[in-house]
C-alpha cells in the first residue's frame, strides 16, 4: 500500500472518539483562534475582494460566509474565509508543518454546516484533517521549505 493510500485510509476508516481530552482542547484552540481571526479578516480589503468575488460568481447558499450574511456554495465560502483567515497573517504556524488551521478551518466550516454536523463532529473532521496535513509536511522535510 503506497503512502496516498495509508493517509486516505487513515482519514476514513478512523473512529469517531478518537480524540483524547487533549487533543480535543489542543484542537479547539486552534479552531477558535482561526475562526476569531477570520472574523477580522472578513474586514480587510482582502477578505471584502474575496467576497466581491464570491458574489459574482454566485453559488448555491450551502454555506456562511463569516462576517456577513451572504451564504455560497461550499468551496466559494471555503474560499472567501480561507482568504480571511489568512489576511492578518495571524493564523497558527505549526512548527514543521506550517499554517495548517488557516486551510482547514474553512472548509471544514462549510462542510459541517451543509451537512448539519455536531460540534464533536467538526472537531473531530478537523483533527484528522490536521493529522494527515502534518504528516505530508513532515514527509516532505526538508524539501518543504528548501525549495519554497
């Protein structure tokens, strides 16, 4: 089984309950802090293009677009909290694996408010999602940032 197959079946076949008390707390620190940023973000003339855009485009109202009322489909308000999350610079940095958060927290937003998930559910999609990006970037060291 190649290294694409482990890390897909890693991210299907785990277990809802996984999360331990810690990764749990760790997971909702991160969670909270990209969402408060991407609040702010959703201010800056990046994030309002972004929108702009969006709107243009149009979409069908799966999903929020923090900040305002506007819903989109999902990979449009992926894409627009994505670009607020990140216009501060403020999103996380994990050391050896970079601004994870800031590309996961919107998508999973947008996917757990179209399908109507729990909280715990969100929580748990990000974990994984985390899980599998840090293992990439791990897997890519030192490649990763020697050759930008």
């Amino acid at each position: 089984m190649g290294v694409t197959e482990q890390l897909a079946r890693f991210a299907i076949e785990t277990k809802a309950g996984f999360l331990t008390p810690e990764l749990i707390e760790s997971a909702k620190a991160k969670f909270l802090d990209t969402l408060g940023i991407m609040v702010a973000g959703s201010q800056h003339a990046a994030g309002r293009i972004a929108l702009e855009t969006a709107r243009e485009i149009g979409g069908h109202p799966e999903a929020t677009i923090v900040g305002y009322a506007d819903k989109t489909s999902i990979s449009l308000a992926g894409f627009v909290n994505g670009v607020s999350a990140h216009a501060l610079e403020y999103d996380d940095n994990t050391l050896g694996v970079g601004h994870v958060s800031v590309c996961l927290v919107p998508e999973c937003l947008a996917v757990a408010e179209r399908l109507n998930l729990s909280g715990r559910q969100l929580i748990e999609a990000f974990a994984i999602g985390f899980e599998v990006t840090s293992r990439v970037a791990k897997g890519l060291r030192p490649y990763l940032l020697d050759r930008g």
